[in-house]
C-alpha cells in the first residue's frame, strides 16, 4: 500500500500569539506539539521559530536550540524555514543552514503575500540550492505559483540535482498574490513537476481542505498546520495542531494512504541521518519506494531528474 508523507507546519511567521494563543511559539510548547504530531503520524516538522516575545525570529543560538531539542526528542525530519518573515534579509536567511537541519525550504520566486512581497531572487535561490547541497541539507521546493516550477526546471538544469537525489516540492496554495488553491490550480502544478519529483501540498486558510482532498487524490503529500490554517471549520479555531494532523491522517488512511513512517520518508527524501546514533533506526523497506508519486501518479522511484 503506498502512503502519505505527512509535514506539520505549526507555526508560521504571520500568526500573533496574542490572536492565536495556541500557536506553538516557546521551544516547550514546539517540542510538544511536534511529539504530540509525530505520534499521530507526521513524520516532517517545517519550523519557524519565535524569539522571548513571541515575535519571528532567525537567531542563530535559537536556531541551534531548537534543532538539538526536536532531536533529542523526536525521530522526525527537521526542516528549517529559510523563508522566515517577508522582512528577514537574505543572509539570515542563508545562515539558517548553520543549525545543520535535515532539511530547509528553498522558495523558488518572488511572489505577492497579501499587501506584502516575499522575495526570492534568482541568485538568492541558486545560493540557497548550492549551500544546501554542500552541507547534505534535503531541500524542500517551495512552490506559491505556478512560473515557480519553470525556475525549478532551470535551477536543477544549470545547478544541479539537490543533496540526497531527489526532487521534493511543496505546493503552497491560496496564498493571497500566488496561486489559487484549487483542484484545477493543484493539476496544473502536478503537471509541470520535474519528471520523478514527489510533492505536498498545503491550502492557506479556506483553500485547506479542498486541496487536502485534491492532493489525496492526485497522488500527493501533505502539510498541515497553524503556520496555514487558523479555522478547523467555519466559526471554529483549530484547537491545536495535532487536531489538524489528525484530520490528515484520517483522511489519507480513508483514501488507502497512510501515513508514511518517518523511516521511510527519510529514505524518500534522502536525508542524512543526524540522530544521535541511539536514535537511528533502519527504514522499513517495505512501503518507502512505492510512496513516491511521479507528476503522472504512477509509481517511481528515487532518481529525480
Ligand atoms: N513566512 C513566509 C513569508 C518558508 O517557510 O520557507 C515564507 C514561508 C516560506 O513561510
Ligand atoms: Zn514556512
């Protein structure tokens, strides 16, 4: 049975505490949400920290802190924003690699968010792609319109393939200025994927469910969180973000798809296992492989392009 590799995205850039107090913002409450969600089956955690007045922040300690904390206590994949808030300068955002992640995002352009503008130069992207590689960081290809994926094929046709060999892609949906989050808008993307890559895709706000469901049955992964989703239904705040990991789980178990075990994940996306060796566990071989989805949703395997 193939299955769904589930990302939680817990708690964003955008969201205030004060409005949302359930969102995850001190390294206590990050750490037991990301328990909480890797029990429930989330095997990546997309991480955007938060400084000691709850505001976003990059710095390097803090970074370091929480990568050693989700470590120790977790067997999750650890993916880094380096996307951070639409005001953070590009070379904190490359300095985010130094907390030595399994992973980081690496936004593919620059796009309009809401009355703001996320920025991603051409020769940022390249910087980022390439120090990813050099320092066995597993790119996570950030995706908000669908041009992004033109600058995809020409990253990887003048850079290179990624660390680890494999294209993974985030298709992040109904962001105000990006790509609406529709069925149609999701196979449009799908269709333009480079050969072999695998993706997931996240709806902002309204745009959740319908591509929840749109990517199930496309063949994709998911993302899930408060960093994108603030209503459980209409007139109900999500209560936490196991609530919504949960959700997804349940819903991919219904399409036959569950969730995939981190073991597995890993070897999909081809991390490099930084646990401490305790921790380290062989992938069980027997769903990995066939949980990697090409742009056509046939089967595939790990080679990328
Ligand atoms: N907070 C957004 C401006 C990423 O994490 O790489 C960017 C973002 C993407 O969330
Ligand atoms: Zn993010």
């Amino acid at each position: 049975m193939t299955s769904t590799l589930l990302t939680v995205a817990p708690t964003g850039a955008e969201s205030a505490k004060a409005d949302v107090p359930a969102l995850p913002v001190t390294l206590d409450e990050l750490v037991r949400t990301a328990r909480e969600c890797e029990a429930l089956g989330a095997a990546v955690i997309h991480v955007h920290i938060r400084d000691a007045e709850a505001q976003p922040t990059l710095d390097p300690a803090r970074l370091v802190d929480t990568v050693t904390a989700l470590r120790e206590s977790t067997d999750l994949i650890i993916q880094l924003s380096t996307g951070g808030a639409v005001t953070d300068p590009e070379a904190d955002r490359l300095r985010v690699l130094d907390a030595d992640p399994d992973g980081a995002s690496c936004s593919m352009g620059t796009v309009n968010f809401g009355s703001d503008v996320f920025y991603n130069r051409w020769d940022f992207i390249v910087e980022l792609h390439t120090r990813m590689r050099d320092r066995q960081i597993v790119p996570e290809y950030e995706i908000f319109d669908l041009g992004q994926l033109t600058s995809l094929a020409r990253l990887l046709d003048r850079h290179g393939l990624p660390h680890g060999g494999h294209v993974h892609c985030d298709l992040v949906m109904g962001v105000p200025g990006g790509m609406p989050g529709t069925p149609q808008a999701l196979v449009a993307a799908v269709q333009a994927l480079p050969e072999g890559a695998t993706f997931s895709a996240t709806g902002v706000g309204r745009s959740t469910l319908p591509v929840l469901l749109a990517a199930l049955s496309a063949g994709g992964h998911l993302r899930v969180g408060m960093e994108d989703t603030l209503s459980y239904a209409p007139g109900e705040p999500v209560r936490d973000n196991a609530q919504l990991v949960a959700r997804a789980a349940g819903l991919a178990r219904i399409a036959q798809r569950p969730p995939m075990p981190v073991g597995d994940a890993r070897a999909m996306l081809g991390v490099t296992d930084r646990r401490p060796t305790g921790r380290q566990v062989a992938p069980d071989t027997g769903s990995g492989a066939d949980a990697t989805v090409t742009r056509l949703g046939a089967a595939g395997g790990r080679g990328g392009r």
